[in-house]
C-alpha cells in the first residue's frame, strides 16, 4: 500500500468536507475521553486535597488517649477519670521494644492570644522536641522546638498558620517577636503552616505550640497529660505494638483490658490504609466507568460510520468503478475510523486538561489550601490514552470497513 | 477484435431466476463507434456491466484484446477497469463533496499518480471539454452538461481503450444531447477511442458508425451507419 501524504490529505478531505456527519459521529469519542480524564483528574485531585491533610504524618504513628472507663474493674467503678504521666512514658520506652519515639502531648483550649491589637482564641499545646519524628511540621518561617528548649523550659512558641495570620495580619516574619498566650509572654520561633488533616487535640493551624514542662508548670498539670505520641520501630508490627501497650497501660492504671474507650488508640497506618484502598476503589470505578463510556463512545462511532457507508454506497462504488481496490476502500474507511477517533479524542484531552487546570487553580487559589493541588493527569495517562485512540479507531472502523469493501461497483450504479 | 463475447450468458436469481443475457455474441473492433439499443429490461445496462467488468457472467467466455475476462479477483478487476476502461452514465456518478478537478484526478489517484501531475493531467481534460471556469466547482453546482462533461473528463484521463456509456445523455435536453453525442463522435474519430454507447434513443444511436440491437438476451439485428441514416430521425439530429 502506497504510504503518502495524498492518503491522508484525501481522508482529511472526506472528514473536513463532510462535517456534520463528522461532529455527529465524533461526538461519542470526544466525550468519553473528557468524561475519563475529567474523572481521573478529579480524583488525583481530590487524592491530593486529602493527602494534604496527612502531610507529614508519619504513617506508622500510634496516638494513645485516655478516657474515661467504661467498665467496673479491680475493685472500680466504672465512668472513673484517669490521666497519663511520665512513668507511662518511661515503661512503654523500657518494656515495649517495638516503640520508637514515646512522647506526650497536651492540650489547653481556647487560651488567648494577643500580639499589639491583635488577639485570637486558640489552642496551647505542650509537645517535646520528639514530636517532629510523629508529625513533620511544615515551617513557613523559623525553626520548631528544639531539645534544649524543652530542656531549659525556654519560653517559645511556634504558631499555626491562622494564629499567625491574626496576629500579623500584614504577614510578616513573626520570629523573634514576643506574643502574650494567656498570662505569660512567649517569644515566636517558628509558623507552622499545616492545616487540617489527622487533628489531635485540635487543628495545628490554630494552635501554639510550646515545650511541654513549661505547659505543665505554668498551668500546674501536676504532671498529668491525656495523650501520647509514639512511633513504631521500622519493620516492627504495629498490631502488636497497640497490643503491648493496650496491656501495659490497663494493668498500671488498674483498666478493664478490654475497655477500648478508656484507652484510645489511634494507628495511623490503618487510616492511610483505607484512605489508600478508598482511592483505589474510586480509581478503579472511574476507569471502569471511563473505559465503558469510551467504548460506548466506539461503538457509536462504530454504528454511525455502519449508516454513513450505506449512505456513501455510491460514493464507495464510484470509487471502485474508477479503480479503487476493496484494500483501498477497507483502508481508507479505517483511517476515516482512527483519523476521526484521534481528533475526537485530542480535542476530549484539550477540554479536560483545560477544566481540570481551572479546577487546579481555583482550589489552589483557595485560602485554606495554599497553593499545588493539581487536578491534572500524568503525561503517560495522556500517551496511554492516545494509544487506546488508536485502537478504538481500528476497532470502531472494522465493520463499517468490511461492510464498505464489500460493495460492489455495480450496487452503486443501482443506488439511485 | 478489441472486444469479444461468446455466447456470455447471465441470470438475475432475485425473488424468481431471471435470465436476461441468453447467449450474446459479439464482435467489436478497435476504434469502433458502436452503440446498443433494445427495449427497457432488454438487458442493455447488464451486458455493460459486463463489458466494463463491473459484474460478472456465468458463462461463455468475454475477452478484451484476446485477455479472458473471468474470474478475476476484485483488485484484478479494479486495475483493469482502471486502466483500460472509462465509463460515463446517466447520472453522471461524480462525488458531491469534491470539485470538478479533483472528481477527474480521483482515477489517477488510485492509480498513484503524484498529486502534482495529476492535478496537471486532471486540468488539461477539464480545459479541452471547456470547463476550465468550472473546475474548482461541485457537482451541484453545474448544470447536466456540465456535469457531463466532468464525467467525461473523467473516463478520459486514464486514457482508457475503450469508453463505455450508459445512456450519456438520458438526463440531458436535446441541445445539450447534441453537444454530448458531438463530443463522444469527435474523440472517436480524433483519438480513435473505441466507443460504445447504450441508448434507446434512436437519435442517439443515429450518431454512432454501428448499432446494435439487443433483444430477449440476445443479439438481433447489427445496421452498419456509416452514413448515419439508419434510423429515421437520423438527419434531424437527436430527438427527444
Ligand atoms: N441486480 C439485479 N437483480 C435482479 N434483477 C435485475 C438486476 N439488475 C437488473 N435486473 C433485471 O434484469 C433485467 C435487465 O436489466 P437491465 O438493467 O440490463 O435493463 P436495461 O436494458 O438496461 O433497461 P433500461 O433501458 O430500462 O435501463 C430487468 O428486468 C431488471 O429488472
Ligand atoms: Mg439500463
């Protein structure tokens, strides 16, 4: 078969000099391709804006509360208060190798915050240097609290975002500067620009954070905490961590072992893991539901080219009347069929890549979710569709190309 | 003998059989001007067919310059259609969505010519036939002799041996008839292009050197008409 630019000026021709026909049959194509990368766009999307709310989690954190019991046990009532302290801390380092970092965490709500004529009503966070290695705060300006601070009982504080965009509304580096969180004086070291995501005792935009032996003095704690913060050694089995600690803690604190509500435990491995299997789900959902349009979309193309081959029996049996073999006609149907199909599909790809930028750049744009969600595809989706394009064109044009070759030069004489 | 039939036989097996090719016998040299007339249904247009392997036959045996037409395989058939064989019919057969020029240049396509030469080719058919204005027109926007006339262009660029018409000028008025039949004479005596017209019109026939005459599938009677008087209406041109 001749390979030459006049194939594909002559198709070009049929296709542009025909266009309703070629709206009509594109159409199917064109919207299967945009419904596909539309949804597969929304969901990376929509993957991102979740996975924004892990960053920097550590995916093997085990956060541990205590609450109160629900179950008589040792000689207790049940509905008693209980609290952690340091000796919890120190026995689960000691008696439970699979832990890592051990650290605790306490909260104060609604504490005001006032820097000059600014003020906020936050949260105040007593944490150790260790957290980082549970949650990787993400620092717009400064440092977070380091060893010696907790040591020295420094009184610093880092800032969430909102906190710090009260405070300093004109958005000026607050480091250095001294903010007044309900009696005492901190001086700023750091902003944290995390928001929302896996929220222990309250959302780390709005709180401020300080070393937690100062928090335990200055609002006389007596050493009590409710929260404490652990990491699993790598490799070691979660599973089996949450149940040391389950027993350690129920056997020091006199708690029924079964009383899931009097010791809370958190694994934030099973968190991601759903969301994982969640976005896989929706993953496989949208390209089964895409592949079904596309197909849908190909056998419209298909159906439609079927009718226009009836309706161009004359126009294929003068063609074959003047010297057309039935290879040319089955050849040229099927590059009318993939020609058809890829500009169809090109121009789906444009439409949704340029719906899915908007949809990037308006939730970017957005306030509470700083800048960087993109809605967008990959490029080798991109590719990996085209190819499919192409064969969605071979398959949609077989029949209707069959059929067309089969046409007789006479059955077009006797079309009239 | 350009063109030879020997007893060719042929059957329509529709709703019921219909045989309506019943043994044609036929001799036609090259350069001939010849046209075919019988009767509506008398099977003209099938032995045209026939003659410009468009169909088939079931048998007798149908050569062109001694070649056996038989058999042949559907690209096999194309390439000698292509080649040696230009067809012009009462519905004039272009293709709506291409112009005049690139109507003609489509046989020369299909034969490989590059786009330049048969544009060139294409352009000195439609300019001798007198439509050099028409060429970048549709179809549908010429009149039936126009039209005609790019048919013909058509048929002619391959620079075929023979010319087969089916009623060429079924759809024309009786001026434009003239002009056609005129036409088809003037390559038939200039290029010496065999020619072969089916009509049933006498006047029509009346131009041609031999007629003819086809009837209850076979040949009947053969007038020679060199002197163009065989038919009645002969001197008064083609009536309608
Ligand atoms: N494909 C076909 N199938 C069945 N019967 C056919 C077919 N083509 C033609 N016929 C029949 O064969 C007979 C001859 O047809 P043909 O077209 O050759 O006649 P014709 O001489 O050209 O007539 P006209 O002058 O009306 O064009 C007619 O009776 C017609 O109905
Ligand atoms: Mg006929």
């Amino acid at each position: 078969m001749r390979f030459d630019i006049d194939r594909y000026k002559e198709i070009v021709d049929t296709l542009a000099r025909n266009r309703s026909r070629t709206l009509l049959t594109g159409f199917g194509i064109f919207w299967g391709i945009f419904m596909l990368l539309i949804m597969l766009g929304g969901g990376n999307g929509l993957k991102a804006i979740l996975s924004r709310n892990f960053a920097g989690f550590t995916s093997n954190a085990v956060i541990v509360g205590s609450s109160r019991t629900t179950k008589p046990y040792g000689g207790f009532k049940r509905d008693r208060y209980w609290s952690l302290d340091k000796t919890d801390i120190e026995a689960i380092k000691t008696l439970v190798p699979e832990s890592d970092i051990v650290t605790m965490m306490d909260a104060e709500w609604g504490g005001a915050i006032v820097y000059g004529e600014n003020s906020y009503s936050g949260i105040i966070k007593g944490l150790t240097h260790e957290y980082e290695g549970v949650e990787a705060p993400q620092l717009m300006f400064g440092r977070f609290i380091n060893e010696v601070d907790c040591e020295q009982e420094r009184k610093v504080c880092v800032i969430g975002k909102r906190v710090w965009s009260n405070l300093f509304p004109d958005g000026e580096d607050p480091t250095g500067k001294y903010i007044k969180v309900k009696d005492s004086y901190f001086q700023v070291i750091g902003v944290d620009s995390r928001s929302g995501g896996i929220n222990i005792s309250g959302s780390s935009d709005q709180s401020v954070v300080i070393p937690y032996q100062l928090m335990n003095k200055l609002y006389n704690k007596g050493g009590k905490f409710d929260i404490i913060c652990l990491t699993a050694k790598p490799g070691a089995d979660s599973e089996v961590l949450q149940e040391k600690i389950r027993g350690l803690l129920s056997r020091r604190h006199t708690i029924a072992p079964d009383d899931k509500s009097a010791i809370m435990i958190l694994d934030t491995k099973k968190v991601f893991t759903i969301v994982d299997n969640l976005f896989k789900g929706v993953n496989i959902l949208v390209i089964l539901v895409g592949l079904g349009t596309l197909l849908a979309g190909a056998i419209g193309v298909s159906n439609i080219m079927m009718v226009t081959v009836k309706e161009r029996t004359t126009e294929i049996g003068i063609r074959r009347a003047i010297g057309a073999t039935p290879r040319m006609i089955l050849s040229q149907i099927i590059t009318e069929s993939i020609g058809l199909t890829i500009l169809a599909g090109m121009l789906g790809i444009l439409f949704s890549v340029l719906i899915l930028w908007a949809a990037g750049s308006v939730v970017s744009s957005m306030p509470d979710f700083s800048s960087g969600i993109s809605f967008q595809i990959g490029f080798w989706t991109g590719i990996l569709v085209l190819l499919m394009l192409v064969f969605l064109g071979v398959l949609a044009g077989l029949a209707p190309a069959l059929r067309a070759m089969n046409i007789k030069p006479v059955d077009a004489m006797r079309d009239e | 003998m350009l063109i030879e039939l020997k007893d060719v036989n042929k059957t329509y097996f529709g709703a019921q059989p219909l045989h309506v090719l019943k043994g044609i016998n036929l001799g036609i040299e090259r350069g001939e001007f010849v046209s075919i007339m019988g009767s509506s249904g008398s099977g003209k247009s099938t032995l045209l067919n026939i003659l410009g392997i468009l169909d088939n036959y079931d048998s007798g045996e149908y050569r062109i310059g001694g070649k056996l037409i038989w058999d042949l395989s559907e690209s096999k058939a194309a390439e000698y259609r292509n080649k040696m064989i230009g067809f012009i019919f009462q519905s004039y057969n272009l293709i709506s969505f291409k112009t005049a020029v690139e109507n003609v240049e489509l046989p020369l396509f299909y034969q490989g010519v590059s786009r330049h030469k048969r544009h060139e080719m294409a352009m000195e058919y439609i300019e001798r036939l007198g439509l050099k204005d028409w060429a970048g027109h549709y179809p549908n926007e010429m009149s039936g002799g126009q039209k005609q006339r790019v048919a013909i262009s058509t048929a002619l660029v391959t620079k075929p041996d023979i010319i087969l018409a089916d009623e060429p000028t079924g759809a024309l008025d009786s001026k434009t008839s003239v002009e056609i039949m005129d036409l088809l004479k003037e390559l038939n005596e200039r290029e010496k292009l065999t020619i072969i017209v089916v009509t049933h019109e006498s006047g029509v026939a009346n131009y041609t050197n031999k007629i003819i005459h086809i009837k209850d599938g076979v040949i009947g009677q053969i007038d020679e008409n060199r002197s163009h008087d065989a038919m009645r209406f002969g001197s008064e041109g083609v009536l309608k």
